[in-house]
C-alpha cells in the first residue's frame, strides 16, 4: 500500500484492486497527467474503508471482484464514513446488472477492465464534476438488449378478436371451424390469421403456436 500528500489542485484518487499490477499501472497512467494525483492504493476492501475515512479522496477507483469484502460492500461503506468521495465501479464484468447495482450502492461510474487509458480518464473527470459515467462497452450491450426487447411479440398489439382467435388456434381448431364458431367467414379469418402474425412478427402458424404456448396465453 502507497500513500502520497494530496495535492489541492488535482484530483484526487484511491485506487481499490487486488491484483498489484493493476494498481502500479493505473497510477503510473494517472500520476503522469498533472490533473490527477493517487493519494493511496490498497488490494483489499476493508482497508479501503479506512483509506477513504482518514484521506476523503475526490475519486475512488473500486474493483468488485474482492474478497472477503467486494467492491459493492466497500462502496456502500466508503459512503457513509466518506460521502464526498464519488466512486466508480471497475470490474471485468461488462453485463449492465453489474453497473446496475454498483449505482445503487452508491457510485457514480462504472467501466470494465477493457476501457481504454483514455476513457478512464474521461471516467473520472465526469465523475469528479459530479456526472454520472457508464462506459462504452456496458452502454453497448445494454442497447443490444432494449434492441432485442423491442423486437419481441407484444401481445398487447392484438385486438380482441385477434386474441379470441388466438385462443382457439391453441386449441386445435382450423380456420374453417373458428370460422364455424365466429359466425364470420373464411376469409375474415385468414385476414386475422395474417395481421396476427404480422402484429407479432412470426413467420408462420408453427412460430405462433410456439409463442402462444411460450407466453401462457389463455
């Protein structure tokens, strides 16, 4: 573990990792910009609580892959006896529940071990004004999973007559006969038929049926 006098200033940083090549990189990248000054390091998430109470650094650069104590147990306990200090979450996880709950415990940033010099650096000047940072690769992914959400058949398209059709295509019958059950012709049902697989972007009666047994419909 290092400690360094703060400077007022740069900014200052509390570097949390467990591996030593990690921390002895990171501050040699950060110490050579005059904007920032590491104040101290340490490889475990207990004395990062003790660091940040006793040095209240501008910037807390956290792994979340620690033991016994992990980055989001230190985060929570980092803000209560340093509240000042603004966090950021660094892990090798890229999965947007990660940076999730990172924020919720309390940082402010979050970027994975594949981030660039450069956008560690922009990481924590955002978060040293007091933004919010979530690195490329998480915001990434994360539009790649609304992407595909959106893509998804949503019941809720369907009218009600749609949805009565639906329900007795699950159970076996051809379109002559819910014609038969409807009162309505041949016709008015593939019509149906056709604008419901439009509706729920499925190719044919094989991938509604799937859907209507995958989703539970009634």
């Amino acid at each position: 573990m290092l400690e360094y006098n703060p400077v007022n200033d740069k900014i200052t940083i509390l570097i949390v990792d467990d591996h030593k090549l990690i921390r002895d990189t990171w501050s040699f990248i950060l110490n050579s910009d005059p904007r920032f000054q590491v104040i101290a390091e340490t490889d475990s998430g207990k004395d990062s609580i003790d660091l940040a109470e006793n040095n209240h650094p501008n910037i807390v650069l956290m792994d979340i892959n620690m033991s016994p104590m992990n980055g989001f147990e230190a985060t929570k306990e980092i803000r209560k006896v340093s509240p000042e200090s603004k966090i950021i979450g660094v892990s090798m996880h890229s999965q947007p529940a990660y940076a999730k709950k990172m924020l919720q415990v309390g940082a402010m940033g979050y970027i994975t071990k594949n981030s660039s010099k450069e956008e560690m650096i922009g990481a924590i000047s955002e978060v040293a004004q007091g933004n919010k940072y979530i690195c490329h690769e998480v915001k990434t992914i994360l539009s790649e999973q609304i992407l595909e959400d959106n893509e998804k058949p949503d019941i809720n398209l369907l009218s009600q007559r749609e949805i009565e059709i639906i329900d007795l295509i699950k159970q076996g019958q051809s379109s002559k006969e819910i014609a038969q059950q409807l009162s309505i012709t041949l016709k008015t049902v593939e019509v149906h038929r056709h604008n419901i697989l439009k509706k729920l972007n499925l190719k044919n009666t094989a991938a509604l049926v799937n859907f209507i047994n995958n989703a539970g419909i009634a």
